[in-house]
C-alpha cells in the first residue's frame, strides 16, 4: 500500500486532508502530518513515504527548500506541491525542485484525486521496472552466484535506501505441496497473494517489512526476498507445513545482501529437511534402501536401476506431497555419508549424474519436475556401461597397490578396496575370478617371492627378512616358506641359488 505524508503548517488543511485521502483513494495509507519542513524531514527519515503533499510556504524552512532536498537525497519520493500562489515563477521553482504536481489552495477532490492517481501509476511503473531488476539481480546472485550481480543488487538496494541504516535480509522459500499444486504453481497472481498474505502475517507478528520480491524457482515453488527490521524471532518459528499446503523454510537473516547466497543454501537445507521430517520411513522403504545398497556394494547396475525404477513406479502412485518426500529421501541416501562409506566403484561412476541431479533441485521443487528429473537420472545411470577391459584396469591397480604395500604387516583387503571404490567382498571376487587366486594367496605368494630374493642377495637375518615381507612372527613365516617350498628358510639360505633350492623340494 503506498503511503503519503502530509506536510502543512495549518493544522485544518493537515487534518482536512488526513480525512480526505483515504476517503478518496482507499488503497493510499496516510502515513503522517507534520507542520513543518524540519519535523516532516525527520518523519520522512523514518517513515519513508512514497508521495509528500507539501505546503510551499510556510514559517522557517520553505516547501521549496524540503522538496529540493528531497530531489537530492531521495530522488524516488514524488511531491505535489500545494501553494495559494498562482504564480509563474513559484511553479518554475517547484519543478524544478523536483514536484510532480501543482495545486493550488483551496484544493478541491477532483482535482486531489487525479493527481495522486497520476503519482500512483507512475509510482507503480517505476516500482514494477525496479521490482523486475531486483528479481533479476537476485536471481543471478542469490540462485546461480553470479559474482557481478551483487553490484547490481547492492546499486538497487541502495537507490531504495534499502542498503545498511540497520537493516536485515532474510529469504524464505515457499512451495505448494497440495493436489491442486499445478494449477496454483502456474498462476503468478496467486503465488503473489500467498506471499502478500505471508508478509502480512509477518507484520501482525512484529517484522518490519520495508521491501519484499518472488523469485519464481520451479512451478510450485517460489523464494521469498525480505527487507526489513526484527526479521529475526518471529519468522523461524513460522517454518513448516502451513494448513493451506505451503510449505515454509527460512534462512537467518542477515545485514550483509553478499551472504544471501550462503542463506539460500541454507533454505533449500531446512525445506529438504522439512520434506524427510514428521513422518518415519516405511518397512517397504527401509527395503528398497536396503536392496539399492547392496547392488551398490556389489557394483550391480542392472540391480541398481531396477530398484530405482520400482521406486519411480510406487512414488507415481502417492500424493504429490509423499512422491516429493520419497524422491527426496533417495537424493539424500545418494548425496549423504552412508552412500559415501559404501566405496562402490558404480557409485563413483554414476557421480557426474548425481552432481547433475541436485544441482537442478532448486529447479525442481516440483511434484512434476521432480520425478521428470529423477526418471532422467535413472536413464543416465542405464546406460553406464562396465565392462572387462575397465575390471582389467582395476586389478591392475590392485596388483599396484599390493607390490607397493606387502610390507606392511597391517595391509588388508578392506584397504585396498577403499583404495579403487569397491566393496571388499565384490574385490575379493573380482580378483579370483580375474586372475585365478584369492586376493591372500597372491599377497602371501608375493611375500615369500621377496623373501626368496632377501634370503639370496642379502646377509639379513632370518627375523630382519621377516619383518621386510610383512610377517611379524618368525615362526608363522617359517611355516609358510616350509609350506610353500618344502624348505625352511635357512635351509634355502644354505642351498646359495634359486636352482639348487628347488633341488632340495
């Protein structure tokens, strides 16, 4: 509602007009009524109001003076000048200083009304040219964290007075959740009703909203940008599901508009969580994770994409709502520690289309969207392709790996699987049915293979040449060697070649 101050030093034209406005133009809120320039200067700092109705002559400082300093300081305020003078130079001198109207005492309604009707639509153009910037700079900033925007952002926030004097910003993100969400999400008045009653209700909560814009980020979803004071308290406690189908969540709020986009990340964290929250996973969804980690583990994509595809089919089958809430809870098990800790090889293989996928959720806070982005998901993942020459690869660095860390007595299979992103009980797999050994039989073969060599080339004693392979018993390595050659290994040492030492077998 735009707002108008009064500024005339007779106290009846003050209080005539006080009455008359609303009376005429029931959508413009008198915002005060001041006497003079100095004390209507000052209510000006606090209030800030859209248009002054000002008095060209009064006692101490003139109409023309407050209306020139006003042109200077805050060029945005529009004038009507009210003056019992008719004459020319007084009307050059008030448009030059910046007055957007001339009337002329006593003013009568008709000609009140038309002008204040004129100041409103050229207010509401400037205001819908400004508002459509602000979008623009904050969608830029705030959502794709477009460095040079933030001048922009800082400029206009600054040509409002918007910018410090202690106050804060805050962002709210705003989604429809109910069946009817395509239609509301589509209709841009409506999104703009729900988050005018929202910022109402912050007001009637003790928030002084000085500015606030819609940023659209999906079809049912919108962020909502706050200007103002005591943004804090009040607001967090509104977060959640509203009993309409609007679903809240909100930054901190802070004085700097350069850490907006931090607080947009948090939003979308708190509305994420606000999905996932209030109602426990399913027995049937308990399984689904379940049976999608294994297939991790094992590096199955047939089986991996067969449990994502009977997920899609019974989320299609839910409430909007419940379909969002499951989709969510999937993205999470993806991007969270447990898939992390599970060291799939096919996990790090399907990372470009993980990072792809919530990448687009400030996109796709959607009922619609979302399930059309996760079937895109699943497809990519589809048509990854292992195959032997990569197992080929992997075993290779296995073998790496093994030549490079036999020594240490503390080498395990766990460790190199974590060190190629497969699960240890898949490696151990893959390894004997690629080379024909278990993973331990080619550990202890090359030990003692080393252990040869030591026992040959080297004047180390039996304990030193156990401990360089990795043993730290000399009675376990004794046995091994004896086992493994039919010797001991002193017995070896004596035979002085490799050749002579089979001889003793």
């Amino acid at each position: 509602m735009p707002r108008v101050l009064i500024v005339d030093d007779e106290e009846m034209i003050r209080a005539g007009l006080s009455e008359m406005v609303p009376r005429l133009l029931p959508e413009w809120e008198v915002a005060g009524a001041c006497p003079d320039a100095e004390s209507a200067w000052e209510a000006i700092q606090v209030l800030d109001p859209d248009l002054v109705l000002l008095d060209i002559g009064m006692p101490g400082e003139s109409g023309l003076v407050l209306a020139s300093k006003l042109a200077k300081q805050k060029p945005d305020t529009e004038i009507i000048m009210l003056t019992g003078y008719d004459r020319f130079e007084y009307i050059q001198s008030a448009l030059r200083s910046g007055v957007s109207e001339y009337l002329l005492k006593p003013v009568q309604r008709d000609e009140l009304k038309e002008s204040i009707v004129k100041v409103g639509e050229k207010i509401a153009k400037r205001n819908w040219q400004s508002g459509r910037l602000l979008v623009q700079a904050l969608s830029e900033w705030v959502v794709a964290g477009e460095e040079q925007a933030l001048q922009t952002l800082l400029d206009l926030l600054a040509s409002e007075g918007h910018l410090g004097h202690g106050l804060s910003y805050q962002l709210r993100m705003m989604m429809y959740i109910k069946n009817d969400i395509e239609s509301k999400g589509r209709d841009l008045e409506e999104r703009h009703v729900r988050a005018s009653e929202n910022v109402d209700e912050l007001k009637r909560s003790g928030a002084e909203i000085r500015k606030w814009a819609i940023v659209p980020l999906a079809k049912a979803c919108d962020l909502l940008f706050l200007v103002g004071e005591r943004l804090e308290g009040p607001i967090p406690s509104a977060e959640g599901l509203t009993g309409d189908g609007l679903l809240i969540a909100c930054s901190d709020p802070v004085t700097d508009p350069s850490e907006l986009p931090l607080m947009f990340r948090k939003a979308q964290k708190r509305l994420l969580r606000s999905i996932l929250d209030g109602e426990s996973m399913s027995g049937e969804e308990m399984d689904r994770l379940s049976r999608l980690t294994v297939a991790l583990e094992m590096n199955d994509l047939a089986g991996t994409v067969a449990v994502l595809r009977q997920g899609m089919e019974v989320w299609k089958g839910m409430e909007p709502f419940q379909s969002l809430r499951g989709i969510f809870r999937l993205i999470a098990f993806f991007a969270g520690p447990q898939a992390h800790r599970l060291k799939s090889k096919l996990l790090k293989q399907m990372q470009p289309a993980t990072d792809e996928l919530t990448s687009r959720l400030v996109f796709a806070y959607d009922p619609i969207i979302l399930p059309q982005e996760m079937e895109k998901f699943i497809e990519r993942i589809a048509q990854l392709q292992p195959h032997a020459p990569e197992d080929r690869k992997i075993i290779g660095k296995v073998k790496e790996i093994i030549r490079n860390e036999f020594a240490n007595p503390d080498f395990t299979l766990e460790q190199v699987a974590s060190s190629v992103y497969l699960n240890a009980t898949y490696l151990s797999e893959l390894f004997k049915e690629s080379t024909g050994q278990k993973f331990i039989d080619y550990v202890t073969e090359i030990r003692l293979s080393e252990a040869r060599r030591m026992l040959l080339e080297t004047d180390m004693k039996m304990g030193e040449v156990c401990a360089s392979v990795g043993y730290t018993s000399s009675k376990y390595f004794s046995t091994l060697f004896r086992k493994r050659f039919d010797v001991t290994p002193t017995q070896y040492r004596e035979s002085g070649t490799y050749e002579k030492a089979e001889n003793l077998t």
